[in-house]
C-alpha cells in the first residue's frame, strides 16, 4: 500500500444510494466564479434510490444563481459517527420546478421531530420565503466507508 492511501474502502452502489437516501445534512459545492473555489454551503437535501436528488432554494441565492450558469453542482453527505463514511454525488440539472407545501413538508419532515414541522413551516413561510425545487440527476460518485479501520 502507497503510504498516505487508503484499501478499497469504496461503498457498494447500493451502499452509497442507501446512504444517500438517510436524512444527512448536505454539502452543496457549485463554481460560482471561475477565479475563485466553488462555494460551499450546508443544505437539506432529498433523495430517493434510482432517482434524483433534489434541494429546494431561494430563486435569488447565490447558490440558485451559480446552479444556474453551470447547470450542475455536487453535493456531500458524511457522517463521523460510529464511523467516518461519505458519499459525493455530481451531476447536472435537468430541471428546476417551482416549490410546493408538500415539498416543503416532505423536506422539513426528513430533519425535524414532528411536533416542530408545522412550527418551522410557519416560520420559512413568514420569513424566509420564496423557494424554488432544483433537481440533481447523479453521474459521478464517490465514497469511502472507514468503518473497518
């Protein structure tokens, strides 16, 4: 083994959808400028195995703007309990549609208790605001599970 690498620690594809799929919070990377990194931000993030992975955004964001002159970001989903494990997906976007309160409820029901849904619901609705649904058809994955070292 090449010091400073790893044994083939990659998931399954099954693993990684499988992963995906759990109510991670996601790190969303998308080029913004080409002199400069991309910009990185924390966001909710839905994902069904087989399908695509969607986030629902401010149309004015920064993100949203960046999305949109790429047409394409990754996002990350890593955990570091019990073990360290993640799962990058990339790929473009195949559509964007507006947002709905059954999406806004499906989404705040994979990460908050049920008792604080409607509260939160209230709160995005009176001072967040507007929100658009952006939509991820993976290509390119890649994951590491350290779970047996």
């Amino acid at each position: 083994m090449v010091p400073g690498s790893f044994p083939d620690m990659a998931l399954s594809a099954e693993e990684r959808e499988k992963f995906l799929a759990e109510p991670h919070i996601g790190a969303l990377s998308v080029v913004e400028r080409p002199d400069r990194a991309p910009l990185t931000v924390p966001l909710w993030y839905q994902y069904t195995p087989g399908g695509e992975l969607w986030i629902r955004t401010s149309p004015r964001s920064r993100k949203m703007k960046a999305i949109e002159e790429a047409g394409r970001f990754s996002l990350l989903a890593q955990r570091s309990t019990p073990t360290v494990r993640y799962v990058s997906v990339e790929g473009t976007v195949p559509r964007t549609e507006p947002d709905s309160p059954a999406r806004a409820r499906e989404m705040a029901s994979r990460y908050l208790p049920a008792e604080k849904v409607d509260e939160y619901l209230e709160f995005e609705r009176n001072q967040v605001g507007e929100h658009i649904v952006v939509f991820l058809r993976p290509e390119h994955w890649l994951s590491l599970d350290m779970g047996t070292v």
